[in-house]
C-alpha cells in the first residue's frame, strides 16, 4: 500500500494526524484538522557544521556574575512604555494581538515613528497593506516626516534578507500570519508557517540584538491565532483590547520577561489616532449622575496601577419561570458564587429575580478583590437604597461570608482620595490615607448596614 504524502495538522494545538477525524484527539477540537505536506525530518537537514566534522562549544557564564541593565529603546508613549516595563529591550520578541480593526496597526506606527525621531533605525514590513496604504495612513496621523522603513513583503526569506542587510534597531512585522517560508509547503496562516516564520523572526532579533514585535490576529475566543508554542517563545505578550462601542483601547501584558504582567495602557481613539489617558480613573468614571441604588465604586488594581471603576446592578423580578443571570465586564462564575453566599449567609433571596451585572466603560475585570463591590451592589440594587456617592468598596468575600482583606490597598485608598473619595468599605483592619473607613468583617455586617431601618 503506497504510504500518503500528506499529513493533517490541527490548526488549534498543531498536533499531526495520519488521517483526516472530525476532532483532534489532542486538544478536542473540532473541525480544525487541515491537510498540509509533511516537513523533511531533521535528519536529513545535515548541519553544515557537522558535515565538516566541527562542533560549536557550549558557552558557561557564572550565573553571580554582574551584568549591566541593557538601554531600553523609549517610545515617547507612556502608556505603551509602562506596559512593556520601562520600553523596548534591544533583542526581545514582542507580540500584540487584538481584534481586527482596534488600532493595533495604529498603535505601532505611532510607536516607531516616535521611536524613529529619537535616532533610532525602525523598520515597518506590512504583509496586508501595501506601502502607499501605510503612507496614507501616516500622512492621516501626521507621521509623514518620521524616517520610518516601510516594506510590503510576505516572504519570510526576503525580510530576513532585508532585515539584516538594513540592521534596524526594531521591526514591526504585521502580521505573522501573512507570512511563509519557501521551505514549507504549508499555506500562509497554517499552524506550521506561523511556528516557522515566529521561530526564524525571534532568532533573529536574538542574533542581531533588534527588538522586533509581532502583530497576530486573534480568534473568535479571543486568543492569538495559531499554536500556544508562539507565545512561549516570545518575550512579551500584548494584547490590545476594547469595545468598538467605547472609545478607549486598553492594552494588556499577559506575558513580560522585562517587567511586571497584568500591567495595562489606556488609550481613547481620536481622529489624530490613539491618544494615551494618563489617569483612567477618571475616563472610567466620567458620566456619573446623582447617587442611584445598584452603583458601587469599586477600587481595583491593574498591574501596578490603581484603576477606579463603576460596578452596576439591577436586581428585577423574573418576567418567566427561569431568572436570568447577565454580566458584562466580570466572571458569571463568581457572581453565581456570590449571589450563592449573599442567600445561603445572608438570607436574601435571588432565585426569582433576574440579576444583571455590569461593569461601566467596558472594562474587564477579574480579581476577586471586586467581590464585595459586586455584593455592594446588588444588595443596594435588592432594597432600592443607593451607596455612598463619595465612597469605594473593595474587598474579598470568602464562602463562609467573611471579608477577607486584599493586596495593595493603601494604594488603593490613595487613588480613591485624588479623585475626590471621601469614604471607603474594605476589609476590616485596612487604615485609609485620610478617609473615613468603614470595615466590615462579613458580608452579613455590609448588609445591616445597607439595609433600610424598619
């Protein structure tokens, strides 16, 4: 029986199958198993260094030895530095994902042109857009006159070749899924060429010492496209988020090798492109009216930044047999949890009202700190009696009903008084910087006290 030529490659996890199945037995996916060309073994891929019968030595450093801080390249956005640690390491791999059409081709031509300005040699290679598109774009944005390099070139081998008869001191390729190699047989986007063409791109930037970032598309689920094993090999990974209904883009370190993860950018989207908001407390938190019952203030922490935000609630009668549970910005998973101890604790009865959830401006978030500015609110939302206008909650609710105290709060607290927060209900024990606390051991306690008398 003559042996098939072709092999079926999941393009979720990169796992190679022998024969086409509606599901890989790897990571469970369906309907992502693609027919691609089986890569030469390694083998038969003789290194030039062994065929000569040389041997390239493995170089030791003592790990106490002192080495210097390498010089971080400064964008001149703050907001983008801040996520990155401080700026660009010279011979990192960075790469930013986002949805199609948020700003992540914005957001890095602006970088490098700043960049560009400064001194330093910054090339551009665009494999959607054409070079003319890129211009237009700058000319819009008013970046004409950066002496930026534009390409627009899809072949792996060709920008490499460019890449290093140029030796810029960063590159931005948009996007990796454009890209192929001549030495695969894969189509452009498959597991296999984004591995390829990632792989070659982060050992250049490791050789050459040019800090080169990575735009990837992302799936429906919100992940980066492509098999995991990229964002292991990469320095930095970056995510660029934001509701097309907001005007402000948030941009996320899930992964940093050079400075601290979970920091966060804020940027509001304008006609002269994506302008940083250096204090997002108060984007977050503009608009807000009169004191309304089911609004809780709740004082969070992205990365090493205090953010200020608004949790709403709306607690209403169920129109049907079956109570619905929407949330907006926050896990449904730890509002069930809460929802469960605020009955079981407490004694409030949710199972036939609807509960409604949702953070304002879009934000998302997911530390458990903002359990008891939730509870806060659906409790207000519960008996019709509005928070504190002047006040922020935060604090972590544990399933036996207490009050379990968070990290940072005294930064926390410091945030809440710039912005004119005169009171606050955290966790008992917590001192605030100048505001009135208010601590609470249970959540049975923030419930008395909301409650209305008689």
């Amino acid at each position: 029986m003559a042996r098939s030529d072709t092999v079926f490659v999941c393009q979720s996890c990169g796992a190679v199958h022998a024969k086409w199945a509606g599901r890989c037995d790897s990571c469970g996916s369906w309907n992502t198993l693609a027919e691609e060309a089986p890569s030469a073994p390694l083998s038969s891929q003789a290194s030039p260094k062994r065929a000569t019968g040389r041997r390239s030595r493995l170089e030791l450093v003592d790990l106490g030895s002192e080495t210097d801080d390498p010089p971080r390249f400064q964008t001149g956005i703050a907001e983008f530095d801040r996520v990155a640690g401080g700026g660009l390491v010279p011979g990192s791999a960075v790469l930013v994902g986002g949805d199609p059409g948020i700003g992540k081709s914005t957001l890095l031509l602006q970088a490098v042109a700043k960049l560009a300005k400064t001194g330093a040699k910054a090339v551009y290679v665009s494999g959607e857009e054409a070079a003319d598109q890129v211009r237009r774009r700058a000319r819009r944005l008013g970046l004409a006159d950066s002496p930026v390099a534009l390409a627009a070139e899809t072949s792996l081998e060709v920008i490499l070749d460019g890449l290093k008869a140029e030796k810029p001191d960063i590159a931005i390729i948009d996007s990796i899924q454009t890209l192929w190699s001549d030495q695969l047989a894969a189509a452009p986007g498959t597991v296999a060429q984004v591995r390829a063409c990632a792989q070659e791109l982060v050992r250049f930037a490791k050789k050459r010492n040019t800090a080169v970032i990575l735009v990837g598309h992302v799936t429906k689920d919100g992940q980066i496209a492509g098999p995991r094993v990229v964002e292991h090999m990469v320095d930095a990974v970056l995510y660029f988020e934001g509701e097309r209904s907001h005007q402000f883009r948030i941009l996320r370190a899930v992964k940093n090798r050079f400075g601290p993860a979970d920091e966060i950018g804020v940027f509001e989207m304008a006609d002269a492109g994506l302008a940083e908001v250096m204090n997002p407390s108060a984007l977050f938190l503009d608009g807000r009216g009169d004191d309304a019952s089911g609004a809780a203030v709740f004082a969070g922490m992205e990365g090493t930044r205090p953010v200020l935000t608004e949790i709403q609630a709306l607690v209403a009668p169920a129109a049907f047999g079956t109570p619905r549970r929407a949330v907006v910005g926050w896990d449904s998973g730890r509002l069930a949890m809460v929802l469960a101890v605020l009955e079981a604790r407490c004694g409030l009865g949710f199972g036939g009202r609807d509960v409604y959830l949702n953070v304002a401006g879009g934000l998302k978030i997911s530390e458990p700190a903002a359990d008891l500015a939730v509870a806060a609110a659906l409790i207000s939302s519960s008996f019709d009696t509005p928070l504190p206008g002047d006040g922020v909650i935060f604090g972590e609710i544990a399933l036996s009903g207490d009050v379990r105290p968070v990290g940072r709060a005294e930064a926390r607290l410091k945030e809440a008084a710039k912005l004119g927060f005169n009171r606050a209900i955290a966790p008992a024990g917590v001192e605030g910087a100048g505001l009135a606390m208010t601590g609470i051991k249970t959540v049975a306690d923030l419930v008395a006290r909301l409650q209305p008398k008689g």
